[in-house]
C-alpha cells in the first residue's frame, strides 16, 4: 500500500512524465499489483497508465552501477561516466535534457554525432564569462544494449581561487624569512605571529577550494547517476512484461569501447514489442 505522500508524488512524477511524452499511442500493459488506486486517479486525470508506471518504477528506486570518475590527468576538468540499459527515444532525451539544465542552472543544445547524443551548456548573459557554466557537457552514446553517459565540466573558474592562497602564502613566507635572518628588527615577534596566522589562512583556503572541487565532482556524479537510473527506468517500462525481471543485474561493457571503429552506430536495443 502507499502512502497519501506517496501517492501524491507518483502522481506528480507521472503528469510530468506525460507533459515529456512525444504523444505516440502504445498498447497498455499489465503492471504490478497494488498501484490499482493509484490508476483509479490518473484515470480521473487522463493520465495514461504507462507513466503512472515509470513514475511507480522511479519511486521505487532502480539499481544502477555507481558512475565513476575518470583520471583524465586534467587539473582543468573532470570527467564522470556511467552505464545503463536501455536506448533513449524522443520522449527521454526531453526528460533527461530538462534534468540535465535544471542542474547546471543553464540552457544547451543538442546535436547528434553518429551513435551519440551531446548536450552542451550554452549560458547567456555575464554566465558566458565563467568556464564552470560555459564548459559542462553531457554524452549519450549508445553501445549495444547500453548507453554509455559521459558528463564533463571545467574546473578553471575553481582552480582560480587558489591564486589568493598562493599570494598570501608567499607573503607569510617571507615574513618567516625575515624573522630567520634577523631582518626583522624589533618586529621579530609580531613578524613570526603575523607569519603563522597569515600561512594558517592560507592553508585553510586551499583547503576549502578543495572541498568545492570534491563536492563539484560529487554533484556530477549525482547527476550521471540520475541520469542512469531515467534510462534504466524507462527501459524496464518498455519491457513487454512490466513484471519481467531484467535477466542480469550487470551491464556488459564492450571491450575497446572508447575505440569508435569497434561500435556499431545501426545496432539496436534488444527489446521485444
């Protein structure tokens, strides 16, 4: 049984799943019991059953393998991926390009590149200025029954505020210097405090520049994750039988996947209809 709560974001999920649709009509399928009061609503709402169960499916959580971030050996960026079932239609790259700007707080383009989709950030206004809204940048590329999910940002605008800590450190430095070779005068002592507390000050701004880098790597994996378990969902919907248990838990990732010669752009997703 569910919750009023519960009810109410599957409802909620599944209007928005419908306002993302491409309209196209399908033959309604069997779903799980215990939802029944939950149709009996969207019925009420014309909301077709098929988003009442997708929107079941992501409430209920879908298992995907935990994205990773690449070493791309890049002081400038970083680099997550992940994968996930499923091919992504008309209706799901709507849903995933709308979940994609609402995190980056920025509107983008789509173009299709062979076997792949990219989206790219395309900020207006004093945002085009700054790297972190100009260089995010997401891949959807298919590879046999998968789609791999590439997400990309510029750490440029981070790594810049490590210039202050630098300066200040250089600036302690020196001080410390004084004091050691006697060039100080009278002022050894408040030379030697103002040294410490200045070199203390800018270890821990180094130190928060950091934390920002590692929760902007944290936050884009979020995402890809998000973005994993929108695919792996709508996969598991178009499944003949809603009840069927994807075979195997784990996506098979083709060896030399990065080499583009070994993938088939024409292949297509096993899914029976």
């Amino acid at each position: 049984m569910f919750s009023e709560d519960e009810i109410r974001k599957i409802i909620q999920k599944a209007q928005l799943l419908q306002k993302f649709g491409d309209g196209s009509s399908s033959e309604e399928r069997d779903h799980p019991d215990g939802i029944d009061r939950i149709y009996e609503i969207a019925k009420d709402l014309n909301i077709p059953k098929k988003y009442i169960y997708e929107a079941y499916l992501e409430h209920s959580g879908i298992a995907t393998d935990e994205p990773i971030v690449v070493d791309t050996n890049d002081f400038n960026s970083t680099e997550v991926v992940g994968f996930a079932h499923g091919s992504i239609d008309k209706k799901l790259l709507n849903e995933l390009k709308s979940q994609i700007e609402f995190h980056f707080n920025t509107l983008g383009e789509i173009s299709h590149r062979r076997n792949k989709i990219v989206w790219k950030a395309k900020p207006v206004g004093p945002a085009r200025l700054f790297a972190s809204s100009t260089s995010p940048e997401v891949k959807l590329e298919k590879i046999g029954e998968s789609t791999k999910v590439t997400v990309k940002q510029s750490l440029k605008t981070l790594n810049k505020l490590y210039l202050p800590s630098i300066l200040a450190g250089f600036g302690a430095f020196m001080l410390l210097a004084a004091v050691i070779f006697d060039r100080a005068g009278n002022d050894t002592a408040p030379a030697l405090i103002f040294s410490g507390i200045i070199m203390a000050a800018s270890l821990g701004f180094a130190q928060f520049v950091k934390g920002r880098k590692t929760k902007k790597k944290t936050t884009l994996k979020d995402l890809t994750e998000t973005l994993q378990g929108k695919i792996e969902r709508h996969f598991k919907a178009s499944a003949i039988d809603p009840e069927k248990e994807i075979s195997s838990g784990e996506i098979k990732i083709p060896e030399n996947e990065f080499n583009e010669q070994h993938i088939d752009g024409s292949s297509k997703p096993k899914i029976k209809e």
